[in-house]
C-alpha cells in the first residue's frame, strides 16, 4: 500500500500523466498517483484473459473496492489500499463505479452501436476520471455542478485523442473501435473533442490547474487529427517531443490552458 509502487506503475504504463503529474506541485502528487494508477489497473483488467468470466471479475473486485471504501475500507493491495483512501476522503463513488462500469464494453468485441455510444464510453471513462482528479485537488469539494461539467469535458476531451491513438491496436486485436472510421467521421470526432476541450477550459474556473496539465497536448492534438485524419490509422497521432514538453511546461508555469 505505498504511493511509490503506484508511481511506478504510472510511469511504467502512462507517460503522459505520468509528466503531468511531475509538472504539478509536488504536495499535490500523491493525490493524483493513487488515482490514475487505478485507471489503469482497471483499464488493462479487460485484456488480461480471453475468458470473459474473468475480465468480468477482475472489474467487479474494482467495484467491490469502491463500495468498500464508502464503508472506510481500504483492502492490502498496492494500488487499492491507497486509492480506496483517497476515494473514503469524500471523492465520488458514483463516478467511480461509473468508470469501472464503462470498462466492461472492452471485455467484448462487440462494437460500440453509435457514435452516442462511443462519446458515453468516453464520458465515463476519461471525463470521469478528469472529474475524480479534480475532486481530489480540492475543486469542486461541494459538488459544485458547473466544476465537475467543466472537468468533464476537458477529460472526454482527453479521451478522444487517447481513443484515437489506440485505434491500431484495437484494430490488431480484430475491433472495430469506430462506428464510421471513414477520415471524415474521424476528423468529425476530433473536431467535437475540440469543441468540449474549449468549453471546458473556458469553465474551468473551480478545476485545480494540476489536474488540467494531462490535457496540454490535448488541443493540439486533436487540431492535428482534424486537420490529418489519415494519421490516426497510420499510428501517427502524436506532437514532437519538444513541442509536447513545452506545452506541458508552458501551462505549469503559467497556469493558461
């Protein structure tokens, strides 16, 4: 139950938060460890066997730690212990347990049935995710509707380019990760994460800066999708290295997004 062991694992399987959060203040860190180290725990756990009966457990124990940790329990595992502790501070269980929910879609090879069910799946996954780390920065400690709306967008946001760069692998395990993978839905796509990424920002007033910082190279990103859709197939959605550090660094120091 240590916060290294869930930095570690940040840094091994995420490394875009993984330098978000070392850009952030150094007492925030371990506020954030806990949480995306469940994202991604929870994000692999369908992929770990090709039985879905156990895909299938694997998330219901991840729903059974969020439960618990409405009732102040906190399991001996590594990443569940701290992040359990972190979700009995008052963080909430719902969106949580939303998250986790969400990861049962991947489970299966079924493809989404819409674009509408797509953007859920995202919602829930990335835009809850945003919301939990804002909540865990002290935004929003009231349920302030607006903040956690705004949070929400800039995290599906987030989620839309992380989808779009996953599309090859998906594609090689035989999904069909898009509803219409013709260039133009994809840059539709994009075009709509943009629009959520500017409402967003432009609502963040409550939303701690530290938990935007993962959403640095998110505009960019998807402008680039828009403008080159043809890249996401090919597995070229990405920025340079140094304009990626930049931006990261830019939006730490100075707090603009």
């Amino acid at each position: 139950m240590t916060l290294e062991a869930c930095a570690a694992l940040v840094e091994r399987a995420d490394p875009v938060r993984f330098a978000a959060v070392m850009a952030a203040p150094a007492p925030l860190r371990p506020r954030l460890w806990p949480l995306y180290a469940f994202n991604i725990e929870v994000a692999r756990a369908p992929w770990v066997s090709k039985e879905p009966m156990i895909a299938e457990m694997r998330l219901q124990w991840w729903r059974d730690v969020i439960d618990g940790a409405g009732q102040g329990i906190a399991p001996a595992h590594e990443v569940a212990g701290p992040f359990a502790s972190l979700l009995a501070e008052g963080l909430p269980l719902d969106v949580a347990d939303a998250l986790v929910d969400a990861r049962r879609h991947d489970i299966y090879p079924d493809p989404f049935e819409d674009e509408a069910a797509l953007i859920a799946y995202l919602d829930a996954t990335a835009g809850g995710l945003m919301v939990l780390a804002a909540r865990a920065l002290g935004g929003n400690a009231a349920g302030n509707a607006a903040g956690d709306a705004a949070a929400r967008h800039v995290g599906r946001a987030t989620g839309v380019v992380a989808y779009l760069r996953a599309i090859p692998d998906l594609e090689a395990r035989g999904r069909q990760p898009l509803p219409d993978g013709r260039a133009q839905a994809v840059a539709d796509l994009a075009r709509k994460g943009l629009g959520w990424l500017e409402q967003g920002f432009a609502a963040r007033a409550g939303v701690p800066p530290a938990a935007l910082l993962t959403a640095a190279q998110t505009r960019g990103l998807l402008t680039l999708a828009i403008r080159e859709p043809g890249r996401v197939a090919d597995g070229l959605l990405h920025l340079s290295p140094m304009a990626e550090r930049g931006r990261l660094l830019w939006q730490a120091l100075s707090g603009r997004f």
